[in-house]
C-alpha cells in the first residue's frame, strides 16, 4: 500500500491504532484512502471538515448475544452484529452474514464498502452491514428458524423502513430472510419493507434473487464492450456456487459466454462443455449439497479438493464470487499468463491487493466488487421503492432498472478513473465516485 500525502497517511495510522488485528477492515480502509489522495488534494474543504476521519469511523456498532435452542434442547450462543455505518444518503443499507468466520473485522469492512457501492447506485441508501458467527450449514430448518428469531428480537430494536433495511449475503437468501421478516413483524406488530430479498408473496422484488450475479456480467459487460469485445464464445470461470455465482453464471451463458468451472469452500468443479446450471441450481439452492456431487451426474466433468485451484482453469473472463481474498497474486500471475483478459468481483474483495496489482498492470480490465456486485443491493432499492408504493413490477421492468445502474456505474467510474489522472483505473474511479457524492452530503449536513 503507498499513500503518499501525510494528511491522508495520519488517518490511515489513526484506523490502525484504533482497530488493532482488524485485518479485512484495514485492507478496505486502506484501499479507499489511497484511491481517495488526489481528491483531497482538489478539495482542501475536506480535510478542513475532517471528512476522511468521519468517514472511516461508523456511526454506530451494535453487538449482542444471540442465544437459541438447538433440536437437542440444548442453549446454543451465537454472538450478533450490525454496523450502521453512515447515514448521509439515506436509511442504512446492507446485508446480513451467517457464517463461523464473521467477526467484527469483516462486518466493518462490508459495511465501509458499502456506503461507496450505495452511493454508486444512484439510489438513496446509507451504508450498514450485520450478521452473525452462527453456520447454517447441517443446522434443520427448525434450528435456523429459532436462530434467526432470536437474532431479530435484538436486531429489531435498531432497524425499521426509514432507518435501517438489512438483507441477505452468504448464508442468508430467501428461508432467512423470511423466518426474520415474520419475527420482526410479530415483535414490532409493524409490516413494513424493513428487509429486502423477501419472498415475492409479501414484498419481494422480481431480479433481487437474480440481481448480483446478473448486475455483475452486466457491469462485466461493459468493459468489454471498451476493449471492442463481447461474451459471446468466452470462456468463463465463476468461483463460489451460490447465489452471486448462479446467476453469474445464468447471465454470461446467455450472453453466449461458456462457464467451465464453479466452485464451494471444499474444491472446484471442471466442465469442459459448460457447466450445467440447472444441475448446479438443484444441488446448492434446493437440495443444499457440495459441489463435487455434480460429477456424479456429468461423467465429462472433473472434481479437485481446494478451491483455490480454480484460477488455474484457462478462462478468458474471470468473475471471483464467493468470499473476500479467494484470489492472491499468485493466481493472478497464473490467469494472466492463461490469455485472462477480464476480472470482474461478484464477491466483495475477493482479490488481494497484490492481485489487483497484477490485473491493473497487465492490462486485465478489472471491475472492484463495490461497483461491479452493487446490483444485488441496486435492486433491493428497487425492491424499497415498490414496497414504499405498495406495487410489484414486472421482471423485464426491474431487470431494465439494474441494467441501466449497471451501465451508469460503469461510466461513473470510468469517468472518475479518467479525470483524476487514472484512465481505465476502475478501482481508483469507484472509489472515487462513490466518495464524491457521500462527501457533499456530508458537508451539507454539517458536523453529525
Ligand atoms: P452464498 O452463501 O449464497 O454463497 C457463498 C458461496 O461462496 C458458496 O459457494 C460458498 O461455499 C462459498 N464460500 C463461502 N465462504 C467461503 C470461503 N471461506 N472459502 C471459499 N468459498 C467460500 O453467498 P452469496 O452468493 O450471496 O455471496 C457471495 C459473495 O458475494 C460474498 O462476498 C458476498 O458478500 C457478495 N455479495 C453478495 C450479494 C448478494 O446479493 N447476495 C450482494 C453483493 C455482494 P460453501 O457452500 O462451501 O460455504
């Protein structure tokens, strides 16, 4: 990491020392700071306003004690999180993990990316992020039922339409959002859209199940079209196998791109005739198995253990959609080196900074997840919109809808990247634009 300017670096030093061992949040933090220098270099008024300080700090942390019942009857205690990062632009907004490995670090740097990703949208959102070290996996329904009422009789006190609109990521989709959606009610005796990705029976938006996967080869799309090129007759490899990887998957297919290779946390599978993704849709979405079973039933297809081994897989496209760091820059050596000419991240920072450093200098096209997995979050504003009118649009309404915020984010980070001296830098002019706006409403809305 080099950033140069000793104002932006005592604030940098100021993060450390106050989030000591937050590794994922520093990584975030330290990204955006050093995309963030010749911004304050244009605008002093920053600085003066302490802007950066208060940017970097949330506005509030919450964590609480989840204690459930497991089928045994035995008291299970799980630890719970929402971050309620910054407010400027509208009610918090962001997603809720389930998974052993979240801890304070990764909530708070989901939540700081997020604020720059809502505000790349367009749509008014505030930047949040919650969850829980509770691992749905081998849990029965009851138990990730009882699980996710007792996480929503804390969280609902600190959550509501107009102040904060949490919503899925790994390990939460539809069955959870749901069980917490009926808590939230029962508790507050309140309906209201306080969560998004709910099930299109009650305030569900058609694409929001779609919306990751298909906002982030919208977005991939984009830049190749800048490089005079297209999907069609790429060959593609999507890590992860859930919701963000299907639908990734779903969309380069029919824009004539061949996805060979998926993976889960165990191993990676290799189909040399394209993935078949309505075997891997039964497998993950409704039967909740691994992935290896799928070469069980496509005698063609090869399984590996590890998932890393993934980025060796010779694909011209690549779209990382499983989980912060799967990519290093060894594997981004080794996908160069395999004629990789796009790298798009449907997961939030999958790439190290040493990757991104070898993507940027070979001239890889590379779209940073804030701006090339906001669709998800796009579309649960979309979905916050139809639940403040008390409507439900159709699919190729809401799918135009993201396709358009897909391209506008695009050309908004472009544009930045461009006129801060970074041409083609899409990290650099992410970050950048998503600053830009939360920085103007917060020097409106004076010292809060
Ligand atoms: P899911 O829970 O549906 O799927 C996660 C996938 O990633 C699974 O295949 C899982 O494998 C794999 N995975 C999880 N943790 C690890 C790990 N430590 N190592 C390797 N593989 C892992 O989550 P989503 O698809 O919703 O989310 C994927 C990524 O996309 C996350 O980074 C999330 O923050 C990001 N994202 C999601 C959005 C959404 O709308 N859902 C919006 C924007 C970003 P396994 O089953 O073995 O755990």
């Amino acid at each position: 990491m080099a950033i140069k300017s000793p104002y932006v670096q005592s604030v940098f030093e100021t993060v450390k020392k106050r989030n000591p061992g937050e590794l994922e949040f520093l990584q975030a933090v330290g990204e955006v700071l050093e995309s963030l220098e010749p911004v304050v270099e244009k605008n002093p008024e920053f600085k003066d306003a302490g802007l950066l300080e208060r940017v970097v700090e949330p506005e509030r942390q919450i964590i609480f004690r989840v204690p459930w019942l497991d089928d045994s009857g035995k008291t299970q205690v799980n630890r719970g999180f929402r971050i309620q990062y910054n407010s400027a632009l509208g009610p918090y907004k962001g997603g809720l993990r389930f998974h052993p490995s979240v801890n304070i670090s990764i909530i708070k740097f989901l939540g700081f990316e997020q604020i720059f990703k809502n505000s790349l949208t367009g749509l008014m959102m505030g930047g949040g992020k919650g969850g829980s070290d509770f691992d749905p996996k081998g849990k029965s329904d009851n138990e990730v039922m009882r699980f996710c009422q007792a996480f929503m009789t804390e969280l609902c006190r600190h959550i509501g339409a107009d102040t904060d609109v949490p919503a899925g990521d790994i390990g939460v989709g539809g069955r959870e959002v749901g069980y917490m959606f009926g808590q939230y009610k029962k508790v507050r005796n309140l309906w209201e859209g306080v969560l998004t990705g709910k099930g299109l029976t009650f305030g569900g938006s058609l694409v929001r199940t779609e919306a990751t996967g298909y906002g982030c080869v919208y977005f991939t799309e984009e830049m190749l079209k800048a490089r005079k090129t297209s999907f069609e007759g790429k060959t593609v490899v999507v890590s992860g196998s859930g919701n963000v990887a299907i639908y990734a998957h779903e969309k380069a297919t029919q824009l004539g791109g061949k996805v060979v290779a998926m993976s889960d946390s165990n191993g990676y599978i290799y189909d040399k005739n394209g993935i078949n993704l309505d075997t891997v849709k039964r497998l993950k979405e409704i039967e909740r198995k691994r992935i290896k079973e799928y070469v069980n039933e496509h005698k063609g297809a090869e399984y590996k253990d590890g998932c890393a081994g993934i980025w060796t897989v010779p694909c011209e496209v690549a779209l990382p959609s499983a989980t912060q760091n799967e990519l290093d820059g060894k594997a981004a050596e080794t996908l160069v080196k395999n004629g990789c000419i796009a790298v798009a991240e449907g997961a939030n920072m999958p790439s190290t900074p040493e990757a991104v450093e070898v993507f940027l200098k070979n001239n890889v096209s590379f779209g940073p997840g804030k701006a090339a997995n906001a669709g998800g979050v796009a579309t649960s504003g979309i979905e916050m919109q139809q639940n403040s009118q008390r409507e439900s649009w159709t699919f190729p309404v809401v799918d135009e809808k993201l396709h358009t915020i897909m391209v506008n984010i695009h050309d908004a980070a472009s544009g930045a990247a461009e006129e801060y001296g970074t041409p083609g830098n899409l990290v650099n002019g992410a970050n950048i634009a998503g600053f830009m706006k939360v920085a103007r409403a917060m020097m409106s809305q004076g010292v809060v």
